[in-house]
C-alpha cells in the first residue's frame, strides 16, 4: 500500500485538485491558538482591512494553494447552542473565506444520519486522508496519515453528505 508516507506539508504543496477538512469538535485547545483565543475573549476583533494582521502562515498557505487550482473545502459540525470557541472561530472565519477556502457550517442535530469517521481530517485529492486526533480536553494528541482506499472513500462519502446539508459561511448565523 504505502512505500512513503508524505507529511501535511508535502500532501497540502502537491495537492492538484481538492483539500477538504472535517471539524467536529465543539472546542480545540491547540497550542498555536491559545494567545489569539485569549485575545478574542478579551475582545479583541480582526480588522477586515487589515489582512496584513491576520492569521499567518496558514492563510498565505491556503491562497497560494487556492491560486494553484486546489478546490479547499472546509465544514465544521457544530452543537447550537454554540460554545464559545465555535462563536471564536466563528468571527474570525471570513479570513479563510478571504483566502480563498469555502466554508460550511452543520448544526450537529442535521449531522445524525450521517456515517462520520470517528475524527477529524483533511482529505487530499480523495487519496490521502490526514486525520487529526484530540484528547477530551481538545489537546492535539497527533496526526496520522493514510492512503487507505476505505479510509478515503468513507472521508469523501461523509465530506460530500456534511458539505451538501451545511450552510454557507456567510449564511450561518450563530446560535
């Protein structure tokens, strides 16, 4: 099956058609998210005309990939009502719209008849699928990647039925 398995690094610069990400977690308590979280709890608000000032390196990361022809898709799964880290990421998603990905938003009770993987992922071009695995405290507990053709096929199928029952980012008001 696999002779070498790539990185998130490599899998996101060789990706030529699509990157899609699942979040279904209510809150994520990543290391590189704690200053800004605190921040946003404080009241801070990113500037819509300020891009120089927002999240980098992942947003010249994502417009960079978008400009390449890369199709990136993301939808989160949420509980309404939402928690706090969801009204966070919330106001500050139009950066990633602005750079170029498509977000959705799922209200968890629309999510029951769906088959989900049991974690979150990015999933390249429909081949190699990036999970990403949390502890009960939203603590990154690490990253496996796969080209498993089950693993794909069942991350594709869930992607497609969250992305075609989710509401558009501009859309989704928060509850």
């Amino acid at each position: 099956m696999q002779s070498s398995v790539p990185t998130f690094d490599e899998l996101i610069s060789n990706c030529a058609r699509s990157a899609v990400h699942l979040e279904m977690r209510d809150s994520y308590a990543v290391d590189y998210e704690e200053g800004p979280f605190a921040k946003w709890r404080a009241g801070f608000r990113h500037d819509p005309a300020d891009r120089a000032s927002w999240w980098r390196p992942w947003l010249d990361l994502m417009s960079e990939t978008v400009a390449r022809g890369v199709v990136v898709r993301r939808a989160r799964i949420v509980s309404e009502p939402v928690s706090e880290y969801i009204r966070y990421e919330h106001s500050g998603t139009f950066t990633n719209v602005a750079a170029g990905e498509q977000v959705r938003w799922l209200p968890r009770r629309k999510a029951s008849a769906i088959a989900l993987p049991g974690n979150d992922f990015w999933l390249f071009d429909e081949q190699w699928v990036h999970w990403n695995h949390f502890a009960g405290d939203g603590s990154s507990t690490g990253e496996e990647i796969t080209d498993d053709p089950a693993a794909a096929k069942l991350c594709a199928e869930a992607f497609e039925a969250v992305w075609s029952r989710a509401v558009p980012h501009d859309q989704y008001e928060i509850h």
